[in-house]
C-alpha cells in the first residue's frame, strides 16, 4: 500500500513500524472505488457498441438523427397554396432568424438533376403533372438534409419545412421515418386567393425555369392542394397548431407577423 507524505513526514518511523496509516487506507479505498467505477464503464460502453453493430445489422435507419442530441428537432410545416410565399419567406427567415430553410420542392428538384440518380424519372413526372411523388422519397430527402445539417458544424436543429407534408401519405411516411425524433410545434399555413397564385406563378414562370409554372400544370397544382393539401392542413388546424397568415400582403408585412409568430 502506498504511504503517504503527510503521514511520513509527521511519523515516518512509528507509521512504517506499525505498516497502518489511516489517510493511506482512505486513498487506497477511495482509487479502488474509481477503478471499479472505470471498469463498470467500459464494460457497458462496450456492451452498447455491440448493441449498436446489432442494430446495424437489422436495421440501417437506427443511427442517425437521434444519436447523442438530448431534445427532438423543432419543426415549423410552411403550408399553403402553390405561389403563396412560402419560399420567399423561409428565405427570409432563415437568414434572419436562424432557422434552416428545408423545400421539398427544393429537395426533389436536386435529387431530380443528380445524373445518377435512379429517382429522377419518378420525380419528374409527377412534378410534370403536377401531383405528389411518392411519400417515401420525400421524406428520405428531408431527414437526410435534416441530419446532415445536424451533423455539420453549426449543429441545427430548428426547421422551417416548406411544402410538406401535402397529403395524409406524406404524414404517414413522417411519423414513421422521423416521428417523434422532431417536435412539429407550429404549422403556418399561408392563405391566398387562387387568382393572386396565378399571377404571382406566371410571374414567376419568366424567370424559374420550372415545368410545372405552366398554366396547365397550375391549374392541376390547385387540384391537387384542395383535394390533398387542404385536408392536412384542417388536421392540424383540428389540433391548434395552426397559425394562418394572410399572404394577399406585401412581403414586409407577411414577414413581420411570422417573425412575431416564430419569435413567442
Ligand atoms: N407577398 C408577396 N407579394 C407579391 N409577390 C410575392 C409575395 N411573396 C412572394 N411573391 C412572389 O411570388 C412568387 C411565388 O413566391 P414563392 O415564395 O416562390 O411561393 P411558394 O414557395 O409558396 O410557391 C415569387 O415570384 C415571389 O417573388
Ligand atoms: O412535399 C412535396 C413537395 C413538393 N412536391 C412536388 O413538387 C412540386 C413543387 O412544389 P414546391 O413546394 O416547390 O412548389 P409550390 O407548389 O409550393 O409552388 C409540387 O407540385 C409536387 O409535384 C411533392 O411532391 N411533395
């Protein structure tokens, strides 16, 4: 057993006769009682790596997101009709309020332009006739853009989606991909005439380059809002978290009530 110099220096002789000192026993308890402890961690940090090789084994969508971050995502849904703003003010937002801006509209359309991607021609097609794509894909896209900007240096985790979710399909594949890894606190639902998106669509078709800012496709675009978008957005008015904005405004004044929304 270790002495220590206290005990030496004060009563080296009688201490080393007698091979007892009190303050030695207590450290020597006390480094014993931290090399247990040690152990007992590494014991279960090791246990829970082959947990986690297991869970790699059966399932690869277990190590992700959630991993170390003490609190869900918070989440904002930015619904409405096609043309009403959204875009313009998550921009705005997102530079001003910190929150990440996530369209997925955005989303699609670049996974549509990656020459290799084995989705494009499904996209595509349904953004050409202005339907929804496939639930699953939508929502790959955004928890893949939600961990990656999770995993990058500034750590985000507030969210301002944009344009989704736009049928039950889409909430279904939600709850079951993402679910309770994020907290969807807010749906600001924008409202706007029909024929206000119409102007501000074709307005926009001079410059977007987008299919679908046709006035065929808009007019498909509305179909599907009101037959598949409307009824998700009473869902979640049925719920209270929905905070309507009149988007028939300036952009200014639109922006000025969702900052003092996302700003309580
Ligand atoms: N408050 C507004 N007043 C007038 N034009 C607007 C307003 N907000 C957006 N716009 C314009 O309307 C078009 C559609 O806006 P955008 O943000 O792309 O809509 P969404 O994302 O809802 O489809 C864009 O050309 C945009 O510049
Ligand atoms: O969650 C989404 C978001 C977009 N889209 C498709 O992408 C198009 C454009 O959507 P975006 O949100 O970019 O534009 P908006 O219709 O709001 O102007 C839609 O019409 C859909 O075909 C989709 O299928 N699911």
């Amino acid at each position: 057993m270790a002495h220590c110099s206290s005990c030496s220096s004060s009563s080296s002789s009688s201490s080393q006769s007698r091979g007892f000192c009190p303050f030695s026993l207590f450290l020597f308890i006390g480094s014993a009682i931290a090399s247990v402890r040690y152990l007992k961690r590494r014991e279960q940090s090791s246990s829970r790596k082959l947990d986690d090789d297991d869970d790699d084994d059966d399932d690869d969508d277990d190590d992700d997101v959630e991993e170390d971050r003490p609190s869900p995502f918070r989440v904002v849904f930015v619904l409405g009709g096609p043309g009403a703003g959204k875009g313009t003010q998550c921009q705005l937002l997102s530079e001003n309020l910190g929150w990440a801006h996530l369209s997925a509209g955005d989303l699609l359309r670049a996974e549509r332009a990656k020459a290799d991607s084995k989705l494009a021609d499904v996209i595509n097609s349904n953004i050409s006739a202005g339907r929804i794509v496939p639930s699953e894909i939508t929502v790959e896209l955004l928890r893949n853009a939600m961990e990656e900007m999770y995993s990058g240096e500034n750590r985000q985790t507030k969210f301002l989606i944009d344009g989704f979710p736009r049928s039950e399909g889409n909430v279904i594949a939600w709850n079951e991909v993402v679910g309770n890894r994020a907290n969807v606190e807010t749906v600001l639902f924008f409202e706007c005439p029909e024929d206000v998106l119409t102007s501000r669509l074709l307005e926009r078709s001079k410059t977007s380059g987008r299919v679908d800012d046709t006035i065929d496709v808009i007019r498909k675009r509305f179909d599907t809002y009101k037959e598949e978008s409307m009824p998700i957005i009473e869902m979640y008015e049925k719920d209270g978290r929905v905070k309507k904005i009149i988007a028939d405004r300036s952009m200014e004044e639109v922006y000025k009530e969702i900052e003092a929304i996302l700003g309580e």
